[in-house]
C-alpha cells in the first residue's frame, strides 16, 4: 500500500560501525532520522549542545542499562525507559553499564555525519592491534581516559570531539611497522626504534586526505614531550596541542600497566607516581592531577 513500509528484522538503510558502536539507519523524511544505536559494555558516550535550539533528539533504552551523569549526579536508565535532549547548555557523558541497544530518533540529519572513512579508519586501527597483541584494546582504554580527563577539564565540545577520535585513532600509523619489530622481546635497535618513531607522522598523513584532517596534528603530536625531547618533530610546551598533551599521559599509563613482550605490567600506583615525577617535563600538571583524580574514583588506586 502506498505510504506503508515494512521493515523485516535484520534490515536497514545503512549501518556505519565505528571503534565499538554500531548505527543502523532504519528510516528517514522531512529531516527526522530514525537509526538503532548499539553501545558495548563500558563505553563513554555523549550527548553535544546543537547549534540549533530546535533539534530534539529522543532516545528509548531497547535493552541495557546506562549511567548518565547531569547536574552533579548520577541516574541509571534502564530497558523501556528513555530520554530526550534539546537546547542542552552544555555536553551530558553517559556510560554503557552493560552492552546497550538503544532506538534513536533526531529531527536533524545526524547519520551522514558518522562517515564511513571513520568505519575504514577504525579497521585499520584494529589491524594494527593484531599485529601487535600486546595492545589490544589500547586504544580504547586510552580514548576511555582521555575523554575523563577532558571532562573535568571543562573542555569544549569540539575539544571533545576531536580528542574521543583522536585518541582512538592515535595508533593507526603503526600500520607500517613490521610486526617483528612491534612484538620484539628484547631492546629495539637503534634502527628498529627510527621505523617506530615515524608512527605519528605515518598516522597523521592518513588523515589528511579525509573529511577527518583536523585530527592530523593532534596523532602526530602524541608523543612529543614539554621539554622538546619526543618525537617526531621534538616540539615543546605551548607549540603541543591540547588534546595531544592529554593523549600522551593516557598512552603513558596504558602502555605502562599493561604486559609487553618484554616485561610485566606495572601496577597503576607506580605508572602515576612515574608519570607525576616527569610533571613539567615531559607531562603538563593539570593532566597529570586530573587524571589521578579519575583514577581515584575509578578505583584503580587508593584515595
């Protein structure tokens, strides 16, 4: 019948997956999106001020429960339960409690703006993550604890939102290293180390050529160090950006309490007290502060 559409189970218009979420577009008219938003279990997410007042979005909870976090306090939104944002004075963070499905509806175009050369970049991130086994998950955990660390930083929302990429992405370049070298048990050569340090730069060039080439600077910059020693350009200070600087502590820490072929995992205690020992050296002191602060009430270490 004319007007009438059914749609079978399983199906969509189209359906974008990027780091662990998924969206599926299931209709669209007149300007209202109607998607399927998959969120797996303890991903960070958010809801962003529109530059249109009038934009209202509505999200009914399908299964799962979240953790929302608005005006100082916490709620727990669980199955058959929803919310709705528009006109919101400033970002709300959520966080998946359990794997989330939720049913989302926007009366502005939002799906086109997921690109599907996230979805190819994302892939490419996790190829570099089986490359080297020591570092799955890497980049996700370190997304995890930049985008808290933003947060109490009150950073902006295009802050926000180039660093929650960024951060996932920082890697990617990695993608060029040989995998003897990456999973090398003993010291990495003086030559074997060079092939390492073109990583940022590799990742940054990746970037360039898409609709994401914003972030190019921020990967590039991830390990350069305040007192000009990182690489690859052995920037200093205010001439490293933001966002990098914040990468830098979480990859810092996560590479520190994890297992690498050639050693144990440091516990957190000691990877945030060697970090704060660098404070003004190679890590910024409100990054360094914030972060333990995030640690703390993460439970990672003892208040």
């Amino acid at each position: 019948m004319q007007g009438f559409k059914l749609g079978k189970k399983g199906t969509y218009i189209e359906k974008v997956k990027f780091d662990t979420n998924e969206i599926s577009l299931l209709s669209r008219g007149d300007g209202v999106e109607i998607m399927t938003h998959s969120i797996k279990k303890d991903k960070l997410f958010y809801a962003f001020p529109s530059e249109n007042a009038n934009v209202l979005e509505f999200f009914y909870v399908l299964s799962g429960e979240i953790l929302c976090e608005i005006d100082d306090s916490k709620v727990t939104i669980g199955p058959e339960e929803y919310f709705k944002i528009q006109n919101i004075p400033e970002p709300i963070h959520f966080k998946a409690l359990s794997d989330v499905h939720l049913l989302w509806v926007s009366s502005e175009p939002t799906f086109g703006q997921m690109s599907n050369e996230i979805s190819s970049l994302m892939e490419i991130v996790k190829e570099v993550e089986k490359k080297d086994c020591y570092t799955v998950m890497h980049s996700d955990r370190v997304a995890n604890y930049a985008i808290k660390i933003a947060k109490k930083m009150k950073c902006n929302k295009e802050q926000l939102e180039r660093l929650s990429l960024s951060a996932c992405l920082h890697d990617i370049g990695k993608i060029n290293v040989p995998e003897n070298i990456l999973n090398k048990p003993g010291k990495l050569t003086k030559e074997e180390f060079e092939i390492i340090k073109k990583h940022p730069s590799d990742g940054a060039d990746m970037l360039i050529g898409t609709n994401y080439k914003e972030l190019a600077p921020i990967i590039e910059q991830h390990h350069e160090r305040l007192d000009g020693s990182g690489y690859p350009k052995g920037l200093k200070g205010e001439e490293i950006l933001l966002e990098a600087k914040i990468i830098a502590v979480c990859d810092t820490f996560d590479a520190m309490t994890e297992d690498r072929s050639y050693r144990k995992a440091f516990n957190a205690e000691f990877a945030i007290n060697e970090i704060k020992s660098l404070i003004g050296i190679h890590f910024e002191r409100e990054i360094v502060e914030e972060f333990e602060k995030v640690l703390k009430e993460d439970g990672y270490i003892e208040v």
